[in-house]
C-alpha cells in the first residue's frame, strides 16, 4: 500500500481523537481547576495516538459510527495516559520528561499526579458506559468489562508488577514475554477488538482482530526497547538507554538487538495473516503493522 | 427501632461483603503474587463497611437479588479502599496507620501501593459490568456510570484535591461543604442510589434515597472530623488529632465541636425525613442515620 496514504490515516486518527479528547474531558474551572488541568497535560501532551488509530481501523472495518469510535478511542487513551503518569512517578520509574516535556509530576506535584492519574482512568470508564458511546447498554458493558480485564491485574497493572519484580531476578524468555502480553500487549489488543465489539462482529472476527493486536503490542514492545537502547533522546522525546541501566527485562536483552528485530519483523508477519479473513478492508491495519517495526520515534 | 436488629443488620452487612470481596477479588498466584497480596491487604483490612450496608439496605426497599447486592457493594469497597490506598501514600496524607494496621505502601512499598490502588478502582467496574451483577445491561452501564461520576474528578477525587488545596487557603464554610460533597457524600450517595437503580425503582424513590444518600454522608464526614479531635487513637484505630495539626479544612474547625455536633444532628434528621416515601421498610435506613451521629469510632 502506499506510505502516503498511511501516514495520512495515522494523522487523521490522532488529530480526531486529540478533538475528542479535548471535548470529553471536563473543563479546568474552580477551585478544582488543578487537577484537571494536570490530566488535560497529561493526556493532550502529544504521542503517537497507535492506539486510537488501532480503535477507529478495526472499527472502520465494520461500518462503525465514527461517534463511537471516538469515545472508545479517548477513553483507551485516558487509560494509557493514566498508567504513563503513574509509570513516572518517583516511587516508580521516576522519569523527568514524557514526549520531550516535564512528567505530570514535575509539572504539577506528585499528589496531583497520583490523583489526575486516578481521575483519568475513572473518566475512562463514565467514556464507555454513557449513552453516547454506542446505542446498546450489551455493547458498553461489554467495553467496560474488556477495558477493565485489559487495564487491570490480569493485564496492565499486573504486567507492570512483574516490570519492577524483575529486576531484581532472572526471568526467563517466556516470562518476559507474557509481562510484555499483560503490560503492553493487553491495550493494544483491546484497540483491535473494540472495533468488533462496537461493531457486533462474528466470533471468528473478533478473535482476528485479537489476535493481531496481541502480536502487534508484543512487536511494538520490543521496538520500544530497541528503541531505548539506539535511540537518540531528542527523537525519543524522553531518556533513553535508561531501561539498560536499570536492568530492566526485555526481549532486547535477552536475545541482542539483530535477533529481537528479527523477531518483531517475524510477529509483524504474523500478525499480518490474522487479516486474511478481511480482504482489502484491512489494508491499512496492515500498513500500521508494517510502521510499528519501522518507526524510529 | 431496637438497637440490637441495628447491630445485627451491620454486622451483616460487614460479614456479607467480607466473603464477597474474598470470591471476587484475584487470588494471590504466580509472580504477581505480591500485587494481589497488596489488594486483598487494603481491602479485607477492616473498616465498618458503613458503604456496603447502605447498598443493601437501599436494594432491600425493592426486593433485589442477594447476588446483585454483593457485587455493588463490593465494588464500591474496592473504590473506598482504594481511595484510602492513595491518601495514605507519603505525597498525600503520609499515614503509618489505617485500621489500626501499617498503612499499604508500610506493609509493602510505594510503588505496589500506587499500583494496588490502580488495580482496586479497575477491579469495580470490572465487577459491575460483568453479567453476574445484573442481567439486564443497562442497570450495569447506570452502575458504572454513577460510580464513575461519584468517584471522579466531580465527585471524591476533585473534594481530594480541594481538600489539599484548603490546606493553604482560607475556605468559606460553603467552599468545606461543597469539598466533602464531593470528597465523602458522593460514595455515600452512590451507596443509597446503587439500591434504587438495581431495583428500577421509581424517580421519586430514587431521587430520596439520593438526597438521604448526600445529607448521611456529610454527617458522616463531620462525625469524622469530631472523633479525630476528640478521640482516642486505640478506639479509632488511627492516627488522630493530625487534621487539625496539618491545618484540614472542616467544618467542627469553622463551628467547634458542640455546634457542629448539633449541625450533624441536624443532617442526620434531615436524611430520615426523605425516606418518609418508603413507611416502615426502611426502618434499619433510619436507624443507620442514629448510628452514624453516635457512633464513637
């Protein structure tokens, strides 16, 4: 496919849901003006918006009203926002810049951090479950329950535990890669099935749609360490090389940079062919694929 | 009322939601053992579970399923304890103590209390929006709604943040009320409508137990603020007296002890007249609305 037109959709699905975004959350009024103001930074500060693009694709490819979509789309992205500003936290990864800009809590301060953090992953879940996001209550409790599984300690929260816990051990390549499922893996696969479940696909669908985005959160997972050990801080936008120095667990250090990109070019091609069954429909979702190995940012 | 039917319908309600919380929280297995150790702590630690009596005794006036009653009220003490999590951590309110029992990020780290807390508020929605709270969806999607409201940067997380704001400024008694509105009443709300809306009770019915929901939880939160200057650390089981010595904003600070103590008596009143509506089904309501002004702990 052409890179043109890619590039387009990527742009397309960043700038909709940063409007989105922008709509959806409340205004920095009163006395409280603070704390909103800490998640408007934290979740308009910029990225890349793969997620979002991943939400409005797999719906695209089930006619899905584009209202929907958006909603699902930054309520998704509140939830990564949330676990980057707790990511960063002292207690945590202590990082100082996130997209080239101070973190939430050297912005504001480390209690409004911890709160916009709280405060974003529960507008997450009034996004989903209000009347806006789609016409049937099945189909948003549905969001609601996936969003959550994904989110939580079996997914994300749970993923980011076994982070921390290893590096203080030696966790085998099997136990890094189901950390990388549950901590990275498990978002990008809820982007991909959301547009089934909003778009009340077939079972066979939905479980494509899982699929790739179970293989494409694990490749873009190791492009991001590669990243973090080749990068350059100013493309980057934030420290790089860090991961190294802390000891973090990753496919990259287990298997050396030439062997772990080859092995996300090999998870890109697989997830590739679970987008058989959609034709030429899914052409773009194969384009991202394809840019989630390439990127350099 | 007798006294004893009280104590007993609390103690219930304590039990009840105890076992609860112990079937649907995750167990503790594999390498993210420590995380879900650090959930069941916050959570099964104690307290009064003042919050699940009021779900199930609301969900009482109209008749609704035990089960339903158990996963609401469960949820909504995941939220509590997960809000209590968060305060306690060294950014915020710096605790040692809660329940009498080394607070979360004592009896593990900071970083596993920030993320058990994370792990808390997603496991909520989780459980209300799964088919086993409620067969119909659309009271799923109202409970996820409401408690998303009742929790976020309109309801508990934004009195948080006023409450540390007030740390500095100089509140009206207005700007306190409107603070632990939102920082208290709006759980306790959610507790007294959560048995409204699993119910399909009327408007009418719904909206007195709103209004009996705000009104206990303001006197809850001034009671509150009475023990922690009069109380006595063993009885209460924390750390006391620490309000007035950071400074807190409340309302027994504006009035003093005795006339806020008659302001509570007040509220506490004012709740029993809305439930006129419901006769003598809501007899243990009432008596709830006497146990939280007398209580001593």
């Amino acid at each position: 496919m052409a890179v043109a037109s890619l590039e387009a959709a990527l742009g397309d699905a960043k700038s909709f849901v940063e409007q989105e975004l922008d709509a959806l959350l409340p205004q920095a009024l009163g006395p409280e003006a603070r704390l909103i103001e800490a998640m408007r930074y934290a979740v308009l500060g910029g990225g890349k918006r793969l997620r979002p693009f991943f939400v409005v694709q797999s719906g695209s490819l089930f006619g899905v009203d584009r209202r929907s979509l958006g909603r699902v789309a930054a309520a998704l992205e509140c939830v990564h926002a949330y676990s980057l500003v707790h990511d960063d936290l002292p207690a945590m990864d202590d990082d100082e810049l996130r997209h080239g800009k101070p973190t939430v809590h050297r912005a504001f301060d480390e209690a409004t951090a911890i709160l916009a953090g709280d405060a974003l992953l529960t507008h997450a879940f009034a996004l989903l479950a209000a009347p806006d996001c789609h016409g049937d209550p099945f189909v948003r409790c549905e969001l609601v329950a996936r969003l959550a599984q994904a989110a939580g300690s079996a997914g994300m929260i749970g993923g980011q535990v076994l982070d921390i816990a290893f590096e203080t051990t030696s966790p085998t390549q099997q136990e890094i890669i189901r950390m990388q499922r549950m901590k990275t893996a498990a978002l990008f696969t809820f982007a991909c099935e959301a547009g089934a479940i909003l778009g009340k696909a077939s079972n066979s669908a939905r479980a494509a749609l899982v699929a790739f985005g179970q293989e494409i959160g694990l490749t873009f997972q190791i492009i991001d360490d590669l990243l973090d050990l080749e990068g350059d801080a100013a493309t980057v936008g934030k420290a790089v090389a860090k991961d190294a120095g802390r000891g973090k667990a990753t496919i990259v250090a287990e298997l050396g940079l030439a062997r772990a990109r080859t092995q996300a070019e090999a998870m890109a091609a697989q997830a590739i062919r679970h987008l058989d069954l959609f034709g030429e429909k899914a052409e773009l979702l194969r384009g991202a694929a394809d840019f989630v190995v390439s990127r350099k940012s």
